[in-house]
C-alpha cells in the first residue's frame, strides 16, 4: 500500500519505512523531514508506527522538532501505541519526552504503562499512574484477547448482547430451532453466493450475558437483529466484510445509537474521553474483543464465535435492516 504524495516521499509504502538505506536516499535527494506523508503528514509519525529504530534515528537528525504534533499527538505517542518499543526508545534518546502533555491526559509514558512493556520510561517524580480501573481495564482486554484469540477468516458477523440468555434472545427475535440438514449443508460451501444460509444463526451463552453468530454473513449484525436483542440492554455487533473490513454498530435499548464503526480501527479523536483513547489502544487490531467488551462478556474461550454453538436457530422471514 503506498501511503505518500508529492516527489519527495512519492511511492513509499508502510514497509518502506523499515529500509534505512531507501529513506536516506530520499532524505539526501531532497525529500522534507517534516512534511509531504499522505495520512500521518510528518515522516516521523509514519517510521514511528510501521518502520525501525535506525529510520527513527536517522530522520530525528533531521527533522525540526522531534516532539511536533499531528493531531494532537507526537510521534514518540505513534510509537507507544502501535506497540514498537524499539520505536519508542529510539525516540526517546533523540530527545522526545515521553511525558509530554496530550491526546486528554494520556502523555507516551502514561501510555506505555498499559502496554507490554510498562518499563519502557522511568517516570518523573510525582508522576501518576494508572487509576484502579484504569488498571482494570487494562487486565481485561489481556483476559478478553486470549479467550479469544484471533478468527483467521472474514464473512463473519456477531451481536454481543449484555444480559441476556441464549434462550431470551432466541425469543426475541421469534427465532426457531434449525434443521441440522439445512446447517450441515450450508457448512458444506458457506460462501456460496447464496443467500439460503442468512436465516441461519448460532447463540451461545456466556458470563455477562449471550452472542449471536453467524459465520458466514452479516445477519446476525443487521440493525433489526441488534434492536431487537438490546431491549433494556446494550449490544455490541460487527460484519468482518471481506471487501471493506469491519463494520461494527451499538444498539441500546432497542436504538441503533452508532452505525459503521470500525471496531478495533486504532483511530481516536485527540478530544476523545479519557477513557475512550485507553479503550481505542487496548483493543487496536482487536474488533471481536472490543465488541464482547463493550457488551461486558466475560467468555474463558471461543466456542461462541464458532461454528460449535449452543443451539443453531432459523430467523423468520422479514427484512432485519430496519
């Protein structure tokens, strides 16, 4: 993927970063240390996420300031972040100060205490760390994450439902038990092209309350489903669409409140809640976690995301978009 615009930086792409001898090349020949990268705009930003320490090392020569912002952040924030702690230290010792005031309170080393490596700066006297439930959060996103662990394929879509039972949803969405015929012969060729198995759906309990799955489409996701299921509750739901990637949604109490979200995305508002931008780096590349998070499910492994449910139900035939 090329991520650069203008005859400085034109054609390099988020692996490019890593290539010490092609981004000093490009340096010498004349490309801006300080502008002209499509997306992130300073270089520094972009080698801060997805390239080396020695790129970091070499640019931080030449740039104006290592600690300029781009949406509100700094690149030594892009390195912590994305979870590069060479990044991170290569910055820090050219200079860029970890505890830097930003992004509503969360400075690079108030950061990079949630991260894997919370070692990472030595903090400043009187420096506060992260709250109780700070810490909290950041315990259950680990526990979540391995539950879960990764799906490996798309075409998949979930309801994460707070507080309910399997048998509960199955009643709210009038929904009946499914032939095993009909089940074992859409597992056959899930994606098919057919639209025979969008009636089919799994439920599971779990602690906290039941997930609705669908392996290989987007019904168990659609705004009627979630609707109907967040009735006096929340209900986290995402399609992982093969061809736009995931688009999740949050209904309460029977109201679609957001709608093509991109759960697990990374992207977060410099003005975003305090604990919102926690969240946002807790769950990054993380979509189906996030969603059972959101919803406070707390499953010990992944047999409701798979093909091995509680029960496989047939949704009556209306239209689940409205």
């Amino acid at each position: 993927m090329v991520v650069t615009e203008g005859p400085g930086w034109s054609g390099i792409g988020w692996d490019d970063w890593a290539n010490l001898s092609l981004i000093r090349a490009r340096l010498d020949a004349g490309a801006d240390p300080d502008t002209g990268v499509y997306f992130h705009e300073r270089p520094l930003h972009a080698a801060a996420e997805c390239g080396s320490p020695e790129v970091i090392a070499e640019l931080c020569q030449r740039v104006g300031d290592v600690d300029a912002e781009h949406e509100g952040r700094t690149a030594l924030w892009e390195a912590v972040f994305n979870n590069r702690p060479g990044n991170a230290r290569a910055l820090a010792a050219a200079g860029a100060d970890p505890w830097r005031p930003m992004m509503n309170g969360w400075s690079p080393g108030r950061l990079s205490l949630a991260t894997p490596t919370p070692d990472l700066f030595t903090p400043p006297p009187g420096e506060a760390g992260l709250s109780a439930a700070e810490t909290a959060a950041v315990a259950k996103a680990r526990q979540l994450i391995t539950a879960l662990d990764d799906l490996e394929d798309d075409g998949f879509s979930l309801a994460c439902v707070a507080g309910i039972t399997a048998a509960e949803a199955a009643r709210r969405l009038e929904a009946t038990p499914a032939d095993a015929d009909d089940v074992e012969d859409i597992m056959d060729d899930p994606f098919s092209g057919s639209d025979d198995g969008l009636s089919l759906i799994g439920i599971t309990d779990v602690p906290g309350g039941c997930v609705v799955f669908q392996p290989w489409g987007y019904n168990a996701s659609t705004p009627g489903v979630m609707k109907r299921l967040s009735a006096g509750s929340v209900c986290y739901g995402m399609f992982a669409n093969p061809k736009s990637g995931n688009q999740g949604a949050v209904a309460r109490d029977g109201v679609i409140e957001e709608w093509d979200t991109h759960p697990g995305g990374g992207s977060v508002s410099d003005h975003a809640a305090t604990e919102d931008i926690l969240t946002a780096y807790l769950y990054h590349h993380q979509a189906v976690a996030y969603c059972f998070a959101g919803a406070g499910l707390r499953p010990s492994d992944t047999r409701s995301i798979t093909d091995q449910p509680d029960i496989w139900l047939e949704l009556p035939d209306r239209d689940w978009w409205s």
